[in-house]
C-alpha cells in the first residue's frame, strides 16, 4: 500500500512539473495584451513591450502618449478583437496574429486591421514573448515622424428671434480691448484695471505671456462696442487699441433679459456636467432663459476632422463629421410690445404676460427689472454681478415671470367660473351681506373676511365682480366645499401647465380649513398664480368657454383648446360682461381706465402678504385687461410693493398706457 501511494506522488510531481514547465505560448501571451488594452491600462501594457521596441520609447512616453490620443479624441467603445487560433501552432522565435479595433470618437467611428508582432525573449531566466511594437498600433498608418492633427469647425449659433424675425439674441460682434507694449507708459496698468475692471496682476499676467511682443497687440478684455462712455475713457490711455471680434450679441438689452438669457464661456463643471457632448473649454453655453432652454437646438454640432499629418506633407484622414450650424428658433413674442410692457415697469419691481387670448401666442414675458445680457455674455466677474444686487435692491436678476405670487381679486373670475360651472351659484345668485366683515359662525374664533366696499344688502355676482366683494367670493368658494372648488381649479390648469420655458405652476394649497377655503375664493389663502397662467384662465370668457392653451415658439400649432367648454357660452358671455363693467361702471374698481374710444374689461387685485389678520403686510397689486370689442391683446400685470393704498392702480394704468400706445 505505501508503494502504491509513493509511485502516485511521483507521477502526480512528473505531471505538475510538466505543467509548470509549459512555455508561454504567444497567441496567450498576445490575449493578455488585448484585455489591457481594452481596459485601456497603458502603463501594464509598456511591460508587454519588447526591448527593440522600449528603447525607441520609454514607458511614460508609451503612456502620455495614449492617454493624451484617446482623451483629445473622446475615445469610447473601445473594442479590440483577436480571435484565439483554433488550432495549435509552432512557434520557434517570433510569431504574427492579426486583430481588429474599433471606437467611437468625437469625429466618428474608426476602424482598423493590423498584424501584430511577437518575439520570443529571455528576461531574469525567464523566456516570454513581447511585442515589437511601434506607433502603428495607435493607427497603422501613423508613423514614428508623423503627427495626429485634430481640427474643429466651430458651428453658428442659432439666433433667437421675435414673430416678425427681429433678432433678440443673434451673432455679432464685440470690441476687445488691449495694448501694444511698446506704447504704453507707467500708468497704463493702474488705469486699465479700474476702466475693465481687472486687477493689476490680471493685466500684468497678461503681458508677460512668453509670445508677447513689444509691436504685438495683447488682448485684455472683450467690452460691448456700444459703450461710447467706456471707449472714450479707454482710448485715453496711453498704448491701448482695440479690434472687433464676434460676439453673442442681444440688441434689446434688459428689456428680453429675463425671457433670452444669454450664454457664457463654459466652466469646468459646465464641461464635467455635459462630458461626451463636444465641449472644449473655449466654448460657450446657454446660462439663463431661452439661450439655456434652447442649448441643443441652439448650439449645434461643430465639425470635426482627425487626421494623421505625414512627414512627407500628405494627410490621411482617419474620421471626419461635418458642421451642423445651430437652428433659429421663432418665438410668437412682439418684442415691440415687449418694449411698451418693460417701460411701464421702469423703477417698478413685477412681471406681466401679453397674449393673443384667441390663438394662445404668447406676445410679452416680461420680469422686471432686468439685467445687461450683454455685460454677462462679455465675462461679468461674480464681484461686479453682487455690486450690482447691493445697489439694487428689486432683484434684477429674479425672473418672475416664472414665479408663483398671491393674485388677490384677479382670481374671483375663476372662483365665479368655477363655482357657477359646479352649479353652486348662478349669473344672479344673490348674498345678503350687511357688514364690513363676515364669518359663518362662531367656530372661527376672531378670524373673519373683510371686505373693502360700502355695499350693503343684496349683493349678486355682476355687483360683487364690479365692487369686488371679498365676502361674496368667500361664500362662493364655501358653498363648493374644499374638493369640487380644487377640481375645478385643476381644471383650469393649477398645478400643471405645459409651456414651452419652464414656469411654475400655480398652486392650489392644502385649503385645510374653511378660513382657508373661504381666503382662497378671492386669492388669497395659499392660493399662488403664474403671471401667464394667470393670463391664460381669462381666455374662456372671450372663446365661448373654451380655454385656450398659451404658446411661445412660432412652429406651435396656434388656437389649441387646452380644456374644451370649461364654462358653457353663456357663463363666458355673462363674466365678460362683468368684467368690462368692472372697467366702465362708475363704481369699478379699474374705471380710472375707462375710455369711450378705447374699451377695456378687466380685473383688479390687490394681494397682502402677511404673517396675521390685522397686521401690515406688503401688497402686491394685480390688474388683467383686453378689449373686449377687439380680443386680440390680453394683459395680466403685477407690480410689487405698491404703496400709499395705491393698490391695483399703478398695475391699470401701466396696461392701459400698453393698450393706448399699441392703438396709436
């Protein structure tokens, strides 16, 4: 038995140690390669690499220069094949195989074959097999003395423009301002830094780049050709010069600021959010507004070509995609009308939305103030960007037309289309109120609704649309109840409002008591509104009672029904009424606006925010507006912070003078 077991030892040894002594074979040794470099592990793969081929380059050559070809090229879905041979082969000292390599780059696909060469070498006692390898297992064709070259054909941005094509955000130009050394005396330095707002070491940096030049021409800083106040100082400073260079241009200022944005050079999370998408860190990007929303259709898609430049002067291309200049997009905005609107909102922190209340074209987005799109696109630094916000307290980088504000008595149309569609009131429902303040019972506590008229005894819907009557809106509200009143304010399109620049939807709130309930029926409450929304649920009471769904890119389908006889004919007859009453009625609320040769229906808000009932809070005041003779142009308005009681009256006149001038 023990000589049984001791003759399996032996031959069991025999056997391992011939297994152990199995030279490599290449077709293995050349696989291990392949998975390296599919891994992309250059540096493991420089051990692979024969000594005929290290001493032509070293390993952080070998590295560097892979890492840098496969990185500037955007090198993705690398894919090298080889196929183990199926039968066994002899190889006495040097071995070929052929392989295949695909992968994507920033200019497209490229694919190759090539034959890869394997020598057999003795190393520390040991013999493997390594690759003779050279750079034509980066490309074949690429030489020890040729040179990738890699070019971009920059695309054209897209221009935005208004219904009649004017340009709002187009490709133009700019003045870059610099120096010639040579020319400059002691002060130029100190000088500059204060007129562009540069340090000293900025400047200084500059001009001490290894190519400057004592005759040469240094660029500082881009400023905006039309600054005639700047040039003038500028030019009086000895050396400086100046030549034009394209430049994102936005010829209507702060006016579109809000609505267009403007684009910006891309930042290093810019290029870390948007790896794989072609931007290099000389590009530039959409930041805020539409130049942001639009970014694709905008930018377009550069053209790319990667070649190999031979030494002998001819080219081999290896990729190559063509330009893809940006797209145009057409908005439905009159950015004349735009004009009117920003001027009535000068020295006036608000918003406003104009539209076409028949085709739902949305003709002015308007957020007031504005910014300098233009000082942004030309590199405002972030110290300039918060001067500016300490010396203005209005927030004129605040974009509220996206925004969601308390809309006070612009909201009883709703509550009385609502209310009236839900068969809770009728055209001439009839509340006795007697007081200047109300609650249904005792369960209230202190907490009652106030009303801001004389009005005494019978009062119906026409009296409290004209009046606007909180007390009777709150009743309206209550007799729904909580969860028809919401239904149909979901019908109107609270909480959800597609469009084509992201708004917020108006909202709803939780209305989780009847004070709630009772505040919500004339807007206040949580109740919040968008100032488009807002413009867009007034549409029934001019289209038979059909709401209308507001559009903003001139390719929309215009006149969509965004909710099909929300009210019957006769309910948008009978609040279109009420509402050109509110105007022309001696007791209205908006009759200041009231003109025999220029009709106007509307309706007037003033929202308070406050943190209790009885306390002072800041007022917000509201007005919507549009002939109802001629419905063509809907206003809806808010002006924040009116003072002195003012409340609606500054938010009317600015939309009647709109109105006046677009009739002029």
């Amino acid at each position: 038995m023990k000589k049984a077991i001791i003759l399996m030892t032996l031959i069991l040894t025999m056997i391992l140690a011939g297994c152990m002594s199995k030279d490599p074979t290449p077709d293995e040794r050349f696989s291990e390669y392949v998975k390296l470099w599919n891994d992309q592990k250059f540096d493991e793969m420089y051990d692979y690499l024969s000594t005929k081929a290290k001493e032509a380059i070293t390993k952080e050559e070998f590295v560097n220069r892979y890492n840098k070809i496969y990185q500037d090229l955007e090198i993705d879905k690398l894919d090298v094949h080889f196929t183990l041979p199926e039968e066994e082969a002899e190889y006495e000292e040097q071995a070929e195989f052929p392989y295949a390599v695909s992968m994507e780059s920033i200019a497209g696909p490229i694919e190759f074959d090539h034959q890869a060469a394997l020598v057999k070498e003795k190393r520390d006692d040991n013999t493997n097999w390594y690759l003779n390898w050279d750079t034509t297992y980066i490309f074949p064709e690429l030489e020890a003395e040729d040179k990738i070259n890699f070019d971009r054909v920059p695309a054209v941005r897209g221009s935005i423009l208004d219904r009649r094509g004017n340009g709002l955000a187009i490709n133009g130009t700019a003045m870059q301002v610099g120096v010639v050394p040579e020319k400059m005396d002691d002060n130029t330095v100190s000088k500059l830094s204060k007129l562009l707002n540069m340090s000293e070491d900025q400047i200084n940096k500059q001009l001490n780049a290894s190519w400057v030049k004592p005759n040469l021409f240094v660029p500082l800083k881009n400023i905006n050709k039309n600054d005639e106040a700047l040039k003038d100082e500028l030019f009086k400073v000895s050396g400086v010069t100046s030549m034009e260079v394209g430049a994102r241009e936005y010829p209507y200022g702060e006016d579109v600021s809000h609505l267009v944005g403007y684009v910006a050079k891309v930042t290093a999370d810019d290029l870390e959010k948007n790896q794989g998408k072609g931007y290099t860190a000389n590009d530039y990007i959409g930041k805020r507004g539409l130049e942001q929303v639009y970014e694709e259709r905008l930018r377009g898609t550069s053209g790319v070509k990667i070649s190999i430049a031979k030494a002998n002067g001819s080219e081999v291309v290896l990729a190559e995609k063509p330009v893809e200049d940006g797209e145009d997009v057409q908005l439905t905005i009159d950015v004349v009308l735009q004009q009117q609107i920003y001027d009535q909102l000068k020295g006036k922190a608000g918003t406003a939305a104009a539209i076409d209340p028949v085709t739902g074209e949305t003709l002015a987005l308007v957020s007031a103030p504005g910014f300098d799109p233009n000082a942004e696109t030309l590199g405002m630094t972030a110290a300039e960007r918060e001067q500016i916000q300490e010396e203005n307290p209005m927030q004129p980088y605040l974009n509220r037309f996206r925004a969601t504000y308390v809309p006070g008595s612009v909201m009883k149309p709703i509550t009385a289309a609502v209310g009236l569609n839900a068969g809770k009131i009728k055209l001439d429902t009839v509340y006795e109120i007697t007081e200047k303040q109300w609650q249904p019972d005792k369960s209230w506590g202190d907490y009652k609704v106030t009303r801001y008229t004389n009005l005494v005894g019978d009062v119906d819907l026409e009296k409290a649309m004209i009046y606007s009557d909180n007390i009777y809106f709150a009743r309206t509200a209550l007799e729904m109840g909580k969860d028809e009143f919401t239904a149909g304010l979901k019908q109107f399109g609270f909480e959800e409002m597609e469009y084509a620049y992201p708004i917020e939807a108006s909202q709803i709130g939780k209305m989780e008591n009847d004070m709630l309930l009772a505040d919500s029926g004339y807007g206040q409450g949580h109740i919040e509104m968008n100032i488009l929304h807002l413009a867009a649920t007034y549409t029934p009471f001019v289209n038979d009672g059909n709401l209308i769904k507001p559009i903003l890119l001139s390719e929309e389908e215009p006149n969509q029904v965004w909710v099909e006889n929300i009210v019957s004919p006769e309910v948008a007859k009978g609040i279109n009424s009420m509402l050109t009453k509110v105007v022309s009625d001696p007791h209205g609320t908006a009759h200041v606006a009231y003109r025999k040769d220029l009709p106007l229906a509307g309706k007037t808000g003033t929202a308070e925010i406050k943190d209790k009932q009885g306390a002072k809070g800041r007022e917000l005041g509201w007005f919507v507006g549009y002939n109802p003779e001629k419905p063509d142009l809907l206003i809806s308005m808010m002006i924040e912070d009116v003072q002195d009681g003012a409340g609606s009256r500054s938010a009317i006149t600015s939309v009647q003078n709109v109105f006046i001038a677009e009739k002029e």
